[in-house]
C-alpha cells in the first residue's frame, strides 16, 4: 500500500479503478454500474459513520478491500436465484455487494443494532434495490418468526467472531441441500478442525457418516493488502440432527 493510494477519495475515479482492478484479480466480474453502486454504499457509510459506529475501517483503500473486494468472494459459492441469509450484517457486508453482483438473490440482513439495521434500510432505499430487506433482531429471536425454518439457501456471516456459535445459531435457517459460509480471517486448519468437532457435537452430527456433514476450506488473499483469508463452507447431508 503506497502513500498515495491511501490518501485516494472514495467514490473518486482512482477508488472506483482499484475496485475494478482488484476484482479482475479475483476472477469476478464488477461492471461500472455495480461499482458506481458501490461508491454510493461506501460514501453514506462514511457519512452515517460521524454519528452511528458502523465501522472502524475509514481509509479509502482499506474500505474498497476489506469490505468491498472482501464481500465479492462468494459470488463463486452461491448459486442464482437462491436466498441468502446475513446474520450480523453490521455496514451491510457482505450481503449488500452480493446483491448488487447477483440481482437475482433474495437477501434478508440481520443485525441486533437499531442504528446499523436504520443504515441498512437507508442504502437499500437510495439504492433502489429489491428482493433484499433489513430487519432490526437478534438471530436468537428471529429463529422464533414464522416461517424462517429451513428457509434460506445460504446462511453467511463476517461479524461473528466464533465459527461454533455462527453455524449453530445459523443451523435452523438453513434448507435443504443448503451451505452455511463462514468468512474468517487467516484461520489455522487446527481450529478450523477445533470448530468442526465442537460443531458436530453440539448439533449432534455423527462424524462417522460422510453423507452427514461436509466442510470445505478455500483460502485467498486480498488485493493491495495481500491479506490472507478463510472462507469455511459447512453443508448439512440427510441424517437426523436431533
């Protein structure tokens, strides 16, 4: 990272080229139209972020990565047409740029922060998207709602620090055949097994069976950052849970 591009405004041209850049070396693509988007997300979070904590992240460049280029990656993992899931959306990362690449989805954002889910609702508004909704609820009390078991096609989170307590809470909202995604940071494949065998215990999993339970590692590294990344993808098979 280099002093000028730190000192880059965001929204501006230069911001808007490394994004674009950036993409390209992730293999995914990101039109002017979904970065213009971008931009519009980015400059109200900064606004929002004089008055309501969204985030701690304000630099121009750290924010085009860490939370922009950071919330592609799953573009990869998620299908058309399905319905995703972001438990502790905080700033809207990373459901909000998932929808803006993949119009299709059906995105509910959750967060237990009146002021962040009030964000939400606002960057959804100027943005004119649809088939994407914000609600102020805790995951503990949302899996209480009508109608939200075995609801969601893909459950993810970057917020929750604890890879046991996500999936567990996350389990009641997921489909059938559906994954729960995990988006860690540079996580050792010794916890990632910790996590998976606590995991399988409290949710009862036999991990004998290997038609019960799959768990698949992808690693990548930021551009610009060269930060290093885990995503944790979980699939639950047919074998009884409780």
């Amino acid at each position: 990272m280099d002093k000028a591009s730190s000192m880059m405004e965001i929204g501006s041209k230069k911001w808007r080229n490394l994004i674009c850049e950036g993409a390209k070396d992730l293999d995914i693509q990101a039109g002017p139209a979904s970065i213009e988007k971008f931009a519009v997300h980015a400059l109200e979070l900064m606004k929002w972020n004089q008055k309501t904590n969204l985030t701690a992240i304000t630099d121009p460049l750290e924010i085009a990565v860490k939370h922009f280029l950071d919330s592609m990656i799953p573009v990869k993992m998620i299908p058309p047409n399905t319905s995703l899931l972001d438990i502790g959306s905080g700033g809207g990362f990373p459901g909000i740029p998932l929808k803006i690449l993949m119009p299709s989805l059906s995105v509910t954002l959750i967060d237990a922060s009146r002021k962040k889910v009030n964000f939400l609702k606002h960057v959804i508004r100027i943005l004119e998207l649809e088939g994407i909704e914000a609600l102020h609820t805790r995951a503990e009390d949302f899996a209480e709602s009508p109608g939200v078991a075995n609801k969601y096609d893909v459950i993810i989170s970057r917020a929750l620090s604890s890879m046991t307590v996500f999936v567990v809470t996350a389990f009641c909202f997921l489909k059938k055949g559906g994954v729960i995604l995990a988006m860690k940071g540079n996580v050792s494949d010794e916890d990632i097994q910790l996590s998976c065998a606590s995991i399988q215990k409290k949710l009862g999993i036999s991990g004998e069976d290997p038609n019960a339970y799959s768990v698949s590692v992808d690693r990548y590294t930021l551009p610009y950052l060269n930060s290093d990344r885990t995503i944790v993808s979980l699939r639950l098979g047919n074998s009884t849970i409780y």
